[in-house]
C-alpha cells in the first residue's frame, strides 16, 4: 500500500511547484524581454535584417528593409520573395548560395537589389541557416547598402585611372616620396629618361642614396616646401645615373593618402633651356665681334689694295735687274700677308668664303704638310711628330681650299702649342654616313661626310675652356708670338661656313681630338686651268667705267686697267653713275658692291639696265658673295670679283666678260 502524503509533505511540494513557475514565469518574462530587444534593436537597425524560408518568401525583415526594398511590411510578408528583389545579373548566383545555406553553410558577397520602383543598389550579405533543433528552416541575415561607397570607390578608381595616365604620359619628370623619409614610391616614365634610371633601380631607395642631390640640398628643398606645403619653381642642380648633371626647376606639394604625407614633386629640365640659352649668348656674342671684324676687315681691305695692287704695276715698268724690285716684292708680299689676316677677320665675320670648288681634302692637307709653313713648325717643335692617316679613296668636298688649309695649319699648330714637351699630332681621313646627331649639334644633315680629325697627346682643355676656344682672341697663347688669337675662331667659321660640324673632345693630361665634318660631293673636280701671259688679258681700247665710293680703290682699278689698255672712266657713287650714262654708253662696268651713303651696286645696276638694258657689268667688294651679290648676278652681272685688286684677277675678269 502506497503511503498517503502528509498535510506538511503536500504543501512542500506545492511550495516547490509554485517556485518552479514563478522560474517558468522569469525566464518566459527574460525570453519575452530579450525579444523584444532584440526586435527592437533589429528595427532601429539601418541595416536590413531578413529571414526567409525554403520557399525564399520573406518571414520577416525589419523596417530598414521596407525603406530600402520599397515595400510595405505587408507586401514583404505576404508572398514576396528573395528572388524578386534580386537583379537578373545575380540570381543564378543568388539561387546557388541559398542552397548552400541549407546545407548548413554561412555565406558573405556582394549582390546587386531592385527596388519596387526598378531601381538598383549594390548590397552586401551576410546570411546564415535558421536551425528547428537539427534541421535547417530558413535563412537568417543581414543586407547593408554599399551603393555610394562603390560608387565613391568607383570614382576613385577612375581617378586614379586617369592620374595614372596623366603621371605616366606627362613630358614632365614626376616623383612621389614619403615626405618624412625621402623614399621614392613611385615615378613617371619621363623621370627615368630624365634621369638615365628605371623604376625598379629607384623605387624604395631615397633621393640621397642615389645621389640625385646632397643632403644639404634635400634640407634646402623641404625648407622651402614646409612652410605652405607648395614650391613654385626651385632651381637645384642634381646627378643622373651616368653622371650628367642637371639643372631642374623644381614644382612639388604635399599630398596626404591613407593617413601618410608624401611629396609629388615635378621636374621641368632646365638643362637644355640653359645650354641654348648660353649657345644664344655666344651666337650673339660672334655675331657683334663678326659685324665689328666685318667692317675692319671692309676698310682694311680698302687700305691694303694700294700695297698689293700698286706693286704689280711698278714690276711691270722696272727692268729685271732693278734693286727695287726686291724691295718691292717684300711690300708686295707683307701686304698679301696682311690681307690674309684680313681674310681671317672676313671668315670670323662669316662673310669671308669665296666661290666654292671641289677639292680633295686629303691633297689640301698633304700640300700643307710640305709647306714652308709646317717645315717652320716643325723647327720650332723638333720634338712634336706628326703622323697622317690619310684614306686613299676619300670622296670631295665643295669648298674653299685657302680656307681649309688655313683650318688645318691652325688645328695643327694649335696641337703642337699644346706640346711644349713633344708628342704625336695625328691627322686622319675618312667617308663616314651620318645619321644622327653629333656631340655639339642638335641637328645633323643626313648623309655622306668628309671627317677629317686632328688628334694631339697634349696637356687638354679645362672643362671651363672648353666653351670658349671658338671665341676670338680668347687664347692661352702669346699674341705676337705664336698666333694672333683669331685662329679657332676661323676654324669654327670655315666649318660652319662649308655647312659642317665640329666635335671637341678633350682631357686634361691626355690630349684633345678636333673632328671636322664636311658634307661631301659627288661632283668631279674642274680641270686646272693653265697659265696664262699678260697678253692674254690686255684690252683693246673697250671703254669701262669704275664705280666706287673709295677714291684709292678708284685710282687702282683705273689704274690696272689703263696699263691693259683700256678706255677708264671713274665715278665715286651710283647716282654719279646712273647720271653719267644717261646720254653715253660704256662696253662694261665695274661696280663696288657695298657703296655709302647712296645706292648700292645692286640698286646701280638695276637703274642703268633701264638705261641700258644689256649692259655687261662685274661686281667687285671686300666680302664674299651675298644675296644681293647673287642677285646681281641673276639680272646679268656674270662676274664677281674679290678685293684686293690684282692685276691678273681683274684682268682675267674683264677680258672673259668682254669676250661673252
């Protein structure tokens, strides 16, 4: 028989039943209550959070979704689902990560949502299964709204994009450092041009590691940037991988990514700019001592013509075995020497090559090298050696040869300067094809060349020197007694006067090599014309008018041409001219070219062809041949003659226009 409980045993028990519900009662209050904060804190949320079942169809999303999706709460609830607020592009996808949530899986991506109205937006899930004690319901997760971060991310994207574009094909030299350490993060195509290096040499090291400037110098540019955090233009000097040195002007500001300050920095290469600017100053600097030396050499020209024209007159009246013929014939011969010095200030001025003609460079310098001038070189330097190289199957050139064997006693006379102690002067020839530019000359002219180089052992040229060894009179000689300080100033104007270029290279202690290159010819050289007598010259009477502003010049040509029989009239202008043949007529004439304060020869000219519209003329002047020269010519002056006078010349002259 089973004990009946007693009066105290029962109200136990229902003591302890009633403390178990009230328990019940707790944690059915605590669950109610979490609930609802739970709900609360998912509905204050502005993220959305969902659930779904098997079916997709939402069971609930909390209000941020109604606000987001565009659908009311009812709508949601009752019959949408997943699918319908998914974009077409994604529901494949969208279909296959729900499966694996099923399978028990969490799952995190991005997706693109419609909006009831048909808009869309970039969301990113992260979604996970809804367990029934060991089964998978449902799906559980949370939607948030990426659309104006992935837009922003976007527009960076582009940004850089076209940054990046902008960096890599801008002509400017860029670089981005960390400003605190002066590491190089990234550079431009241009900077490594600029600076001889590639990216992978310079990436992650600093400025000063590679030696584009001092320390010093660093201190002084971030000196500069700190105060504003900009620099507009800062001239700095620094080394490029092979050593060049160049100037920069400098352009940089302080840029902030990711929390880190760096520097972007531009480089505007002033290198260039300051070599055409100096290669400006010298160009203007020859061209004011070329006018200066111009018109010395006009007047001195002038002046001389009576010591090299006078002569020959007086030898041809004097007997054989007069004793002043000697004397003569030294005036005669100072005043040649005296006009080639003139020639020199005439090719400084650029205006001094005559008529060009095809020589043989290779004979220009054999002839020199058994001259009378070389074997006095050669006595003064007993210890120099000159070796030529001279290939036999050399092409022409078309050029003075009077004033390429003057460059080439001058560069061999310079070299041997250059030894006081002796040494090797090595000449040399060659054909070259040119093709590209040549150290000196930014722009080259494609095709054959004549090289012709001069090569000494000496003791070089300073780096300072180097520059300035074309100027006139900028010598280390002494004037007076081994030059006149014009000499590498000619060399440089017959250069540039046969349309040529000239490379110097040099180093103290070891020497210095001139290389000269002449454009070369396929012409074949002209036929030497034989000797001729004074009879083969002399007039017959034929009437000929001189016009020129200088009375002397008058006097000589007068002078020459009455002695070879001809019928000399003289004018002092071309006005006076112009008038004298008004009512008369010469067979030629004779027309100083550059005439003050009137008309030119040029002008003269065209005045009397009016007059006179065949009339035979030659030009005469103290420069070479010029626009207004040729000008002449084209209207019919065939001849042009070069002052001094000679007997011969302008014999040999009026005697071939007279015979036309």
């Amino acid at each position: 028989m089973t004990k009946k409980p007693t009066y105290e045993e029962l109200e136990q028990r229902i003591k302890e039943l009633e403390n178990e519900a009230a328990k019940h009662r707790q944690a059915e209050e605590a669950l109610h209550e979490t609930e609802h904060k739970y709900q609360h804190l998912t509905e204050s949320l502005l993220d959305i959070v969902y659930e779904f079942d098997r079916e997709g169809k939402f069971t609930y999303v909390n209000e941020a979704g109604t606000h987001m999706f565009g659908y009311s709460k009812e709508e949601i609830l009752h019959g949408l689902r997943v699918q319908d607020t998914m974009a077409e592009k994604d529901r494949d996808l969208s279909q296959r990560t729900i499966g694996e949530i099923f399978k028990g899986n969490t799952t995190a991506g991005e997706r693109t949502f419609l909006r009831k109205d048909g808009r869309q937006f970039i969301g990113e899930i992260h979604s996970g299964p809804i367990y029934k004690g060991e089964e998978v319901v449902g799906v559980r997760g949370v939607l948030r709204d990426i659309t104006a971060s992935k837009q922003a991310e976007e527009a960076l994207r582009e940004s850089e994009l076209k940054f990046r574009g902008l960096f890599d094909l801008s002509p400017q030299a860029i670089a981005v450092t960390e400003a605190e350490t002066g590491i190089l993060i990234d550079v431009n195509d241009a900077f490594c041009r600029l600076t001889k290096y590639n990216k992978e040499e310079v990436l992650g090291k600093t400025t000063t590691e590679l030696g584009f400037y001092s320390k010093e110098d660093r201190n002084r540019f971030i000196g500069k940037l700190q105060p504003s955090g900009e620099i507009h233009g800062f001239e700095m000097d620094f080394k490029a991988k092979d050593g060049f040195i160049l100037n920069s002007m400098m352009f940089a500001r302080h840029i902030q990514l990711k929390g880190k300050i760096f520097i972007i920095t531009a480089f505007l290469n002033m290198t260039e700019r300051k070599r055409l600017e100096a290669q400006l100053q010298r160009a203007q600097k020859m061209e004011a001592i070329g006018t200066l030396a111009g018109g010395v050499a006009h007047d001195l020209n002038n002046i001389l013509s009576g010591l090299v024209s006078y002569p020959d007159l007086l030898l041809m009246q004097l007997p054989e075995d007069s004793p002043l013929r000697k004397p003569i014939v030294t005036m005669q011969e100072s005043g040649l020497r005296a006009a080639a010095i003139v020639q020199d200030l005439l090719t400084l001025a650029r205006r001094g090559v005559p008529t060009m003609e095809v020589v043989d460079l290779n004979e220009i310098i054999t002839e020199y090298l058994k001259s009378p001038e070389c074997e006095k070189l050669r006595s003064f330097n007993p210890h120099v050696a000159i070796e030529p190289d001279l290939k036999g199957d050399l092409l022409n050139i078309s050029g003075s040869r009077v004033h390429l064997a003057k460059t080439v006693m001058n560069l061999v006379s310079n070299a041997a300067e250059a030894m006081k102690e002796g040494g090797t002067i090595s000449l040399s020839t060659e054909n070259r094809y040119i093709d590209r530019p040549i150290r000196g000359s930014d722009q080259v002219e494609e095709g054959d060349y004549v090289i012709l180089s001069v090569c000494d052992t000496g003791v070089g040229i300073p780096p300072e020197d180097i520059d300035r060894i074309f100027e006139p009179f900028y010598t280390k000689k002494k004037i007076g007694r081994s030059g006149t300080g014009l000499g590498m100033a000619v060399v440089w104007g017959t250069v540039k006067d046969h349309k040529g270029y000239i490379d110097v290279q040099s180093s103290e202690g070891k020497g210095t090599t001139f290389t000269l290159y002449f454009p070369a010819t396929r012409q074949g050289r002209a036929k030497e014309k034989p000797l001729v007598s004074i009879e083969d010259y002399r007039g017959k009477g034929e009437s000929i008018l001189v016009v020129d502003d200088v009375r002397e010049q008058r006097d000589i040509a007068s002078t020459i041409l009455s002695e070879l029989g001809y019928s000399v009239s003289a004018v002092s202008s071309g006005e006076e001219a112009v008038e004298y043949l008004k009512d008369r007529s010469v067979d030629l004439l004779i027309l100083d070219m550059i005439m003050y304060p009137g008309i030119d020869g040029l002008d003269t000219y065209r005045e009397i062809l009016e007059l006179h519209p065949h009339q035979k003329a030659i030009i005469a002047s103290g420069f070479s041949e010029t626009k207004r020269v040729k000008e002449a010519q084209r209207l019919g002056a065939a001849t042009y003659i070069k002052k001094p006078y000679t007997l011969e010349k302008i014999g040999l002259a009026v005697k071939g226009e007279l015979e036309e």
